[in-house]
C-alpha cells in the first residue's frame, strides 16, 4: 500500500506541475485582441481617455464622450482585432494629463491609471 501511495502522490505532484506550467503557458500567449480595461486606481476623474495605435500621430476622439470616469471605476476599451501597439493618454479633473506610449495591449486585459 505504501508504494501505491508513493505512485499517487508522484502522480499528482507531476499533474500538478504539468498544470502550472500550462497555466503559466495561458497566461503569457499573445492574442490579437487589443482590447483592455481601464482601471481608475487615482483619487480623482478621469475626464478624457484616447487610444491610438503607436503608428497614429492622432489620438483621435475622446472615448468617453460625454461621460466621465470616477475614481475606483473601470472603462472597457474596445479596439479593432490586431490593433495591437497603443499609445494611451488620460486627462484627469483639473488638465492634467497622463500618457503611456507603446503598449502592447493584446498581451493584458488590464491598464491602472495612474
């Protein structure tokens, strides 16, 4: 009965290795999914929020329109499939203004600002 334990418990250490290191594996694969979360992780609004690939010298349109995005509260980004280099620019209540250029965003699904 020993040995039959020892063969379990030899079993289930490589299962739960080979598990890990696929999830491990899961966790860094690129999609071509560009799109991601935005995090407001600062104590104020985010009053404007663009998104343009790195390859724009635009930033385009404000993606909140009219809205904007309280403190704590997070802001689905949607971007065309392959889009996958992105330069992100947020303004906070008062003008300030926060930029992160050459974001690979199909390799996250979260950014936290600031």
């Amino acid at each position: 009965m020993n040995a039959r334990r020892a063969l379990f418990g030899l079993g289930a250490a490589a299962v739960a290795t080979a598990f890990a290191f696929g999830l491990a594996g899961a966790a860094q694969a690129q999609t071509t999914d560009p799109s991601f979360r935005l995090n407001n992780r600062s104590n104020t609004t985010i009053m404007e929020i663009y998104v343009s690939s790195s390859q724009d010298s635009n930033w385009g349109q404000d993606l909140l329109g009219t809205n904007v995005l309280p403190a704590g509260q997070t802001f689905i980004v949607r971007l065309p499939n392959g889009q996958c280099v992105n330069d992100i620019k947020v303004v906070l209540e008062g003008g300030r203004a926060i930029e992160r250029r050459q974001i690979n965003t199909c390799n996250l699904t979260d950014i936290n600002f600031p």
